[in-house]
C-alpha cells in the first residue's frame, strides 16, 4: 500500500512539474505573480505550487538563518554580515517551550527582528518542544494531548501571535528523534492535533504548522505519527549528515509530502563534522546540500544553522558551521548558489507584500 501511496505521489509531482515546465515558454500570466517566478534561467527545477499557508506562490525558495538561543539573534546577526545584506534571509529561527518564560524569549527576539527595519521583512521559524529541553524522560506531550497544558499553551500561541509576521511553527518537532522521548505515535499525534486546535482556537491566523522529522533517528517511520492533512501546513525534515540527503526514508518523505500536496522545509541544516572556517565541507557538504533542494522541487525553503557546535556539549564533535569565519573563497561559494533567482530573501519584502504571501495583516 505504501508503495503504491509513493508511485502516485511521484506521478503527481511529474503531473504538476510538467504543467510548470510548460509555463517557462512563456510569460505567466496570473497576475499576482511575479514576473520572475517561471524563469528557466534557474539551475534549480521549477518548484510545485501546493497553495499552503504562506508558501510561496511561483518559483521560489525562502532563504532561512540562524538560530536564536534565548530569542538572542547573534548567529543570524553574524550570517547576514558574511553573505551580505542584499542576501539576508527571510526566516530567523528561534525555539520555545511551555515550560520556558516564552514572554521574555520573544521580547528578546522581536527586539532583534527589527533592528532589520522596513527595508527588510523577517518571518520566524520556531520549534516548540513537548518536553523538558529535549530530555526524554520529562515529556509532556500526554498533558498537551489531554488538554491539562492548555493554558499555558494558549499563553505561549498569543505570544507567537503577537509577533505580527507570519510564523512556522514546529510543534513537538523532530517527532521521532529517541532524543525527545515520544514514544507513542498516538500520543504525539493528539499533542500535535490538540496544539492545532488551540492555534485555531487563539486565532492565531499568523502560524502555520509545520510537521517536523529526523531522518537520522533511529525509529525511520512517519506516517504513524502524523497527525492529519487538515492540522498540517507544511512538512518538514533536518538535514545534518551528508548521507542523509541520499537515504530511502529521506527520499520516501519527499516524495510522501507531494502525496499530500504539502510544501517542504528543509528546517535545521548544518555541515555536520566540517569546520567550515578551516575552509572544509564545500565538496562534501555544500554542494550535495545544494544539489538535493535543486533537484526535489517539492522543496520551498531552507534554513541554515550558523553556529559553533563545538561549544556545546552535547554536540562537541559537530564541527563548526559559521560562515563569518570561514574563508572567503567557501563563502563566495555559498553566495553564488544564494544568487540564483529562486531564493527569496528578506531584501524581496515589495514581492512579499504585492502578493507573493498572504502576509499584509501582520504588518506592524
């Protein structure tokens, strides 16, 4: 049955990229669309256009960065010095939970999306965790499921809707990694459901969910975990080893979310084992990196995690991702591939506005 779910997801994708393809021989001609969006003179495969919430409409990647610990956004800071601010990203990524003071968290961070003025509009990419930072022994995904966390939930949904930009929430994110202690499917697909349910029920018009997975764990499965079409805006998968990009589960989710004509985020990317400041990992990383959203056109965005693992220990032998200390060469590298016309960047906010989202009420 599985297989057969895949076979037809592929022949959709086929379907819908030879109706773009098509396209490219001539101008578009839906108006709210970019004249850009069918431009053949991308390297990459035209994109599939499912409509979900806030994914671009037309030929487009969001260009992602960061991320943000305690809403403190150095790493993003720091990206944007090294690719330049006519590349800046358009998502920031930042994490929250229940259990944290969210509200000081997203004063700290709305604080630094602004320091990027009205030439620029940021959107945010946070992962909401079901646990006690990332502790599989302190779960609490069964009180959200029940109901019994949502006050608190409600309160952390109104802080994410008060950011008055569009929002890709990841909640309960990496659902199978054994690192987050989700043991039953069902558990975590009533947590996810009920989160849903208060987002809708806050009016939180502002968030989409996002449906997170690891390829790297050690539980391969999905589906048994998710929670539904109608909870679900975007999938979504981090991508660490370079192996990953060629592995049959991270294939089979592709190719499952064009199944389910959903967008995917590529929503914590990183060179895993390289220093890049010591010029390593474009070979062995980058380019594959590059190579599998150019070649899966059901990819509409990418985030870069910017940071010195080294640092942290629990992630002491990860290398170190960033780039404002990596040689210039490697970065004019990064840049190129940033240049092409398929990447949106926060630099395109007069698209954004004109119809590429659906994002003009959350202007402040």
């Amino acid at each position: 049955m599985n297989t057969i779910r895949k076979v037809i997801g592929i022949a959709m994708s086929i379907i819908t990229l030879t109706g773009i393809l098509s396209g490219c021989a001539q101008a578009p001609t839906t108006p709210e669309l970019d004249q850009r969006n069918y431009d053949c003179v991308s390297n990459y495969q035209p994109r599939v256009n499912f409509g979900a919430k806030f994914e671009p409409k037309g030929n487009y990647i969001l260009h992602g960065a960061g991320q943000a610990q305690h809403g403190i956004m150095e790493t993003f800071d720091k990206y944007v010095q090294a690719v330049g601010s006519d590349l800046t990203p358009c998502i920031t990524m930042g994490y929250a939970s229940p259990h944290h003071n969210f509200v000081d968290w997203a004063s700290t961070m709305q604080k630094g999306i602004e320091t990027y003025g009205d030439e620029n509009y940021l959107f945010l990419q946070v992962g909401v965790h079901f646990n006690k930072d990332e502790n599989p022994d302190e779960c609490y995904y069964d009180q959200i499921a029940s109901g019994a966390m949502d006050d608190i939930v409600k309160s952390l949904i109104w802080v994410l809707k008060d950011f008055n930009r569009p929002v890709f929430c990841r909640a309960g994110f990496e659902f199978n990694g054994e690192w987050n202690g989700y043991k039953d499917p069902e558990i975590y697909k009533a947590a996810f459901i009920r989160f849903a349910e208060l987002v809708k029920e806050c009016e939180a018009d502002n968030i989409a969910l996002v449906w997170c997975y690891n390829p790297d764990a050690a539980d391969k499965e999905y589906m048994k975990y998710y929670p539904g079409d109608e909870y679900v805006d975007w999938w979504a998968i981090d991508i660490f080893r370079a192996g990953s990009m060629e592995m049959e589960n991270t294939k089979g989710f592709l190719e499952e979310a064009a199944f389910h004509e959903k967008p995917v985020m590529l929503t914590e990317t990183t060179p895993y084992l390289f220093d890049v400041t010591k010029g390593e990992g474009w070979e062995e990383w980058f380019e594959p990196f590059f190579r599998f959203i150019r070649d899966n056109p059901v990819i509409k965005a990418f985030c870069y995690i910017n940071w010195e693992w080294s640092t942290y220990p629990q992630w002491a032998n990860w290398g170190d991702a960033r780039l404002e200390e990596a040689p210039e060469s490697l970065v004019e590298l990064y840049r190129q591939e940033l240049r092409d016309p398929i990447f949106f960047h926060a630099t395109d906010k007069q698209s954004s506005i004109e119809g590429l989202y659906d994002c003009r009420d959350y202007q402040k």
